[in-house]
C-alpha cells in the first residue's frame, strides 16, 4: 500500500517478545485487557504530516497493543482534544499531492486492519475514540484475502479514496 501511494513508512515496534504460544496468549490477553505496552523509539514527527494512516493487526476482536500504545502516546498530535504502523504522506510523481490540512491543522487519518474474522469495527471505533477524530476511510482485510492475493481490488478503493 505505502508503494503505491508512494508514502513514508514506519514500524511500530514493541519491546515485548510476542512469539510462539505464549507470546499469542499473552498478546490475545494484553488486547483483551485493553493494556499498553513500551515501544521501540519513533523515527517520524506525525506533525511533519497531512494524513497518517495506521494498520493494525486484530488480535481478540481488539486493535493491537502496540498500536492501541502508539495512538494513546501520540493522540495529543492528531487533536486539540486531549485524549499504530504506520506514517505516511500521500506523494504524486510532481510531488506532495495538495491536500488541505484539516481545520485544526493536525493530520487526518485513515485505518485499515487484518483479522482473522471479525474485530475491525470495534477497533476503528476504539481508534477513532482515543484519537479523538473520525478516519477518512477505513479498510478491513481478512488474513484469507492477504494470503490468497485477492484483496487488491478492495486496496485499490481504499487507496483511491484517500488520493
């Protein structure tokens, strides 16, 4: 998606081993349980920016922690209102495509999500709260559709949207 938008990117990385069994367990509990965790240090300033778009991955029927941490850490930039991977800034081959910041002048976001089945409402909704705006789009993609290759239509709208 970042390569066709021809967008930044980042890695929202956790300090936290969340591999093999235990580490499923403990990530399952950990989104369940609405908990944060300790990121590894951000690279991009989200204010250099006019629309990030942050992916996460379902985990229990709720965002990730690494993601739900990076938007509760970083909230305070996307609103006025006090209250994760992804940076990105939409580019076209002239340049930075012209978009008008949001009234406020932070950035706008967009979500998007893999699931296994179901979850992506709940956490858009969980996103868009603790941020304290509303998303220009969103985009739910079941893991099926990401192994299988077919979800590039439903890409190729999301990204259409946001350009």
């Amino acid at each position: 998606m970042a390569e066709k938008l021809g967008a930044d990117i980042e890695e929202i990385k956790d300090t936290v081993d969340r591999r093999g069994v235990k580490g499923y367990w403990l990530s399952g509990k950990d989104a369940t349980l609405r908990k944060l965790t300790v990121l590894e240090k951000m690279e991009k300033d989200l204010s250099n920016y006019e629309l990030v778009i942050i992916g996460t991955p379902i985990w229990s029927w709720n965002m990730s922690v690494p993601v739900r941490t990076y938007i509760t850490e970083n909230k305070d930039k996307f609103c006025h209102i006090s209250l994760y991977g992804n940076e990105e800034k939409l580019r076209s081959n002239s340049g930075d495509i012209s978009r008008e910041k949001s009234k406020d002048n932070f950035p706008e976001v967009a979500f998007f999500c893999t699931m296994g089945g179901s979850g992506d409402e709940r956490a858009f909704k969980e996103m868009s709260e603790i941020i304290g705006k509303d998303p220009v789009s969103t985009l739910a993609l079941k893991t099926i559709e990401v192994v299988k290759n077919s979800a590039e239509e439903k890409i190729e709208e999301f990204i259409k949207f946001l350009i």
